[in-house]
C-alpha cells in the first residue's frame, strides 16, 4: 500500500465504506440502487464493465425484495411456542428484558456490545481466557482507548462482571460469541478460537438457551461447526435451543456509528430461531436486518469486507496514477 498521504486516504475510504449499501431498511428501491451504483462505481467511469453495473443492479434488487418478502411474511417476534417448553420460557424472558446475556471474547467487538445490552438494563456475563482483561474490567478499568473507566462502572452497575469461568455458561439464556478468526500460515479462516470457545460452553449449555455467533467466517460455519456440536449434547436448534448468526459490523474510531447505530442482519438456523434472535438484539440494536438463514448471513460479512477492501485498493491505486499526471486525487474523489 502507497505511504504517506495514501494510507491516509485509504483510512477515509474505510470508514466511508464500513457499511454495505442496501442494508439500511428506510431506504427505497431506487435510492438503495443508486447508493450502490455509487458507492460500486466512485471513480470507475470507464473502468468497469456493464457486466458488473449489472451485478450490482442485481445484488441491490435482491436486497430490497429479500427484505420485502421477510417483513411481509415471515417476521415478527412474537412467535407461538407450546406454553411448557424452553423457547416459549426464553422467548419470554428475552421480551420482558429479564435474559441474562453472555458475551464470549471481550475485545474491540465484544466488550462495547456487553456495555450496549448493560446500558438497556440487561445483564450481562462478560467470558474471556485472557486473565488480565478479566481482572482490569472487574477492577471497573479499561483496556480499549476510546472506552472509558465510567463506562465500566456504568455497567457495573447494571450487573456487569467479566469472568474466565465457562460453568457460568448455564447462568446465560443468549451466549454471544465474538472471538477472532485470523488467517492462518496457508491463509486460510483459522477457527480454532470459535470451535475451542464452543467445546468450553458444551458441558454448561442446557435447553432454553440461544446461542448467535458474530465472528467473521465462510458461509457454513454455523450449520456445519456449531450446530452439530450442540446436537451432540441432546440439544436441538429450533426445539429446545436457538442458533443464530449475526456478523459483527463494528467499526471502530467511527464517532458517526455506534453499535446502536449501525444496522444488524441476522439469520436463524430455522424461523423460530431467527425471531428469538431479533428479540434478542431489538434491545441493543436500533435496525435489525433478517435474512433467509445463516449462510446468507454469513455471506453478507464477506461480501462486505470484499467490497470494502476493493475500493480501498482501486482509490489506492489510482492515487499513484494520479500522482504521476499532476492531478490531485482529492480533488477529484470531491
């Protein structure tokens, strides 16, 4: 990547970026379409082929009528279970506020969602290996710059406490996991720290919990790598346990967007997962985003991150160009 004035660039195309367009559901059709041709196409005039304006035409009229169908025939939390099982004692205790919420991996993308459910009222079960983040957030101190000490306490006293003890899994009805999933040496997803995270929770889970994993992954994950791990255990996603995906969005430095703010998609192993899951995250998250199932939701994090890593490299790019023409790119880009 170009030095100097093009990382800068790079970053402001980033944070520009963050957020994919055709995922925010106040948009119209036409207005998501040209957010798309937009964004897809800044600064391409003559590059692209019609072949890929018409990929977008499509990716942004798939996104409208796929909301479309879901909030006209499928959603709504208030999903019907038989009065004595689980789900119908998780449902309610996830609509009245009353859940514990467990968040697993207590960095840049878990901790600010455990202090966002804490600042609704909900308590929350912060789980983390690393000894020292558990003893700093217990001592009401904080290790991400841009959270602050009073933050800790705020949460603190809505019930917060960070602990390394995975039997605590039991006391949570929602297990949240957000830990990482860097690429290994042959630069592929490494999920060791989802998969050990999970083999830690299984001797705890029980029925009536519901479990969403945000890390960042291949469309799969969750039906092939959790899903059969919990059945192992004599639990069932849709019957007596919930299993969601729900990528993390978080975009950190951005003081336009917090998690509050930026809109959340979600998808449910079955239908009745996925309305638990929404009436999970409508208490921290202002839009919420439903898709067909998992794998859609897993797709729409890659698809972002590709789309986002893209532009990033062509404005790049086309800085050293412009460079060597005399031209400055950020008069152009404006």
């Amino acid at each position: 990547m170009p030095g100097g004035a093009g990382e800068g660039l790079a970053c402001t195309r980033k944070r520009g970026l963050a957020r994919l367009p055709g995922l925010s559901s106040s948009s119209s059709p036409p207005a998501r379409l040209r957010m798309s041709q937009q964004q897809g196409f800044d600064g391409m005039q003559g590059i692209c082929h019609e072949r890929a304006r018409a990929l977008i035409r499509n990716q942004a009229s798939l996104t409208y009528h796929s909301q479309h169908f879901f909030q006209q025939n499928l959603f709504c939390f208030d999903m019907h279970f038989p009065p004595a099982s689980p789900l119908s004692t998780l449902q309610q205790r996830l609509q009245d506020g009353s859940a514990v919420v467990g968040i697993y991996g207590l960095g840049y993308v878990g901790l600010p969602l455990a202090l966002r459910f804490a600042e609704v009222g909900i308590r929350v079960i912060g789980f983390d290996i690393d000894e020292a983040k558990v003893q700093q957030l217990n001592q009401g101190q904080s290790y991400i710059e841009r959270l602050k000490p009073e933050h800790i306490a705020q949460a603190q006293r809505q019930g917060f406490v960070a602990t390394s003890d995975f039997a605590r899994t039991r006391e949570a009805d929602a297990l949240i996991i957000c830990v990482p999933t860097p690429l290994n040496r042959h630069r592929e997803p490494d999920l060791s720290f989802i998969v050990n995270t999970v083999e830690a929770m299984l001797p705890h889970l029980r029925p009536g919990q519901l479990m969403s994993l945000e890390s960042t992954t291949w469309p799969g994950t969750t039906d092939e790598v959790l899903a059969p791990r919990i059945k192992a255990c004599g639990l069932v996603p849709g019957q007596d346990f919930a299993l969601v995906f729900s990528p993390e969005r978080e975009d950190p430095g951005n003081p336009d967007f917090g998690t509050r703010d930026i809109p959340k998609v979600i998808g449910g192993t079955t239908p009745s997962c996925l309305a638990l899951g929404q009436a999970l995250y409508a208490h921290a998250i202002d839009t919420l985003i439903p898709v067909s199932s998992t794998r859609a939701a897993e797709m729409t994090k890659l698809l972002e991150n590709i789309h986002r890593s893209v532009n990033i490299g062509l404005v790049n790019e086309m800085k050293i160009v412009a460079d060597k023409m005399g031209i400055n790119i950020y008069e152009v880009i404006d």
